[in-house]
C-alpha cells in the first residue's frame, strides 16, 4: 500500500502557532526572519503552512497514482507521480487520458446491435435519438420527432453492451393513423422514445430519460389547406420531416392533404440513432 511521507507539522491540539491575524500582521512576513531569536509561534507557523500543503499533495499522489510520496524522491519523480495522479483524477471525470473523444461508434439503422468496450476505456459519451412518428394522410397531421437523451457513463473494459436502434413509423394515407416510432437505447443507461405518428391534430414527440440531458421532440404540422403539406417534427440534434421523406435521425414523416398534388400519403419517420464517442 502506498504512504505518504509528507506530515503536517504543528497541527496537533495545543500547538503553539500564530493566529492568521497576527502572521498576516507581522512585520517578518515581509522582511523574513532577523537576527535574534525566532519566536516559536512564528517559526510553527511557517512550518504548518508549508508541510500542510506538500502533505495534501503527497496524499492526493498516493490516493490517484497508487505510488508513495516522501521528500527522498527526486523532483523529477515527483513531478511525473504527481501528473501521473492529474491524469487518473481527469479521467474520473471526462472518461480518457487522452483529452477530447477522438473515437466513435456509430448506430443509425434500425435494429439491435452490440458495442463491445475497449480495453483502457471507462467512460464514454452516448447520445440517443427515438425514431420518428409516420406521417398520416387526408387532412391530418405529420409524425413527431423522437425524444433524445445523452449523456457521460461508466463502463467496463471488455463487457459487451446492446445497442437498440428505433424504426421509424410508416407513414399511411387517407385519414389512417401514422405508425409509431420505435425506442432506442443504450444497454440500460438512457433511451430516447419514438414519436407519435400523424393523426387528427399535432401529436407528441418522443422523450428521453436516464441522460445528463433529456428532451422531447418536436410536435408534427397540422394540415391548414386541402391542397398543402405538413412537415414532420424535429428531434432534438437530429432530422427533420419534409414533404415525401424525413431526416434521420428521428424525424418526424409528414403529411399531405387528400388532394395535394405530390399525393395523399405521408411519409415514414426516420429511424433513431445511437452515438458513442469516445
């Protein structure tokens, strides 16, 4: 087990030290110690302030870096034990050593997959979008965009994680109900739900849940004319629903009127996606 030997002198119940007040007051604290005897309050002083913080810092080496700490080491080996103890505090934080993700594991078919994580690795960046509601025909509304859910997680090196990928909603014609979007998901961290399909008013958006972040998306355009579209909602970060055909990931289809010129049908809602970054 590592061990720190720098020790905070002058810390213990009764120590004679001077108070804050009078260090910050006195006269030696600018021109240093003269000639004659240093008062012990002073020197004790002095002494904690300065071991006081080599100690903290020897014991976060100990802690992060799992190596000891004594004042026998060369600078040079403190100096690397101790950027040694920055990097693993770091990398409880962001995931890598290594700085920004520079890594990524893309899903934007529907479907189930598995990601399996890398050796060395112990955080990574998800971001999930629900597929997009199908858009009705006839008069009704467009699909609503999927939810969308992202956020930094702790995984483990070698574990193999499922990867679920949302359908998008079929789109219908006349005055049918657009399909449903699928949920997406990664393993049991976060999922983004699908958004609504089209039917007689504005539907709404997926949701997402389990992220640092989580947003809905966007509602589908109600037909206004019997000779106009509807666009399909937005997801968060994602696509969107246009006239015959949605963005991906997760927009919404949209909608045509019965006697719209570019047809009577709406359109499919995208498929979700899953983004791993690492």
């Amino acid at each position: 087990m590592a061990t720190n030997g720098f020790l905070p002198n002058s810390t213990g119940v009764g120590a004679t030290v001077l108070s804050d007040a009078a260090y910050a007051a006195s006269s030696s604290l600018a021109l240093g110690a003269q000639v004659g005897v240093l008062p012990p309050e002073y020197y004790n002083k002095v002494n904690r302030q300065s071991t006081v913080i080599a100690s903290m810092i020897g014991q976060f080496i100990v802690l992060r870096a799992g190596v000891d700490a004594n004042d026998s080491q060369s600078i040079s080996t403190l100096e690397a034990n101790f950027e040694a103890a920055l990097a693993a505090y770091v990398n409880t934080i962001v995931g890598s050593t290594q700085g920004p993700p520079h890594n990524i594991a893309p899903f934007f078919t529907n479907g189930s997959y598995t990601w399996t994580c890398p050796t060395g690795l112990t955080r990574v960046f998800a971001q999930v979008w629900g597929a997009g509601g199908g858009g009705s025909g006839g008069g009704n509304s467009a699909g609503s965009g999927g939810g969308y859910s992202a956020g930094w997680f702790t995984v483990t090196p070698g574990t193999s994680y499922t990867i679920i990928v949302g359908a998008g909603g079929p789109g219908n014609s006349g005055t049918s109900t657009g399909g449903n979007g699928g949920t997406s998901s990664f393993a049991s961290f976060c999922s983004a739900t699908g958004g609504l399909g089209g039917s007689a008013g504005p539907q709404t958006g997926g949701n997402g849940s389990g992220g640092q972040i989580n947003l809905q998306g966007g509602r589908g355009e109600d037909i206004e004319s019997a000779n106009y579209y509807a666009m399909g909602g937005m997801a968060p970060f994602g696509g969107v629903g246009f006239y015959q055909g949605a963005m991906s990931p997760g927009g919404g289809g949209s909608a045509t009127a019965a006697s719209a010129v570019i047809g009577a049908s709406g359109s499919n809602g995208a498929d979700g996606a899953v983004l791993l970054s690492f």
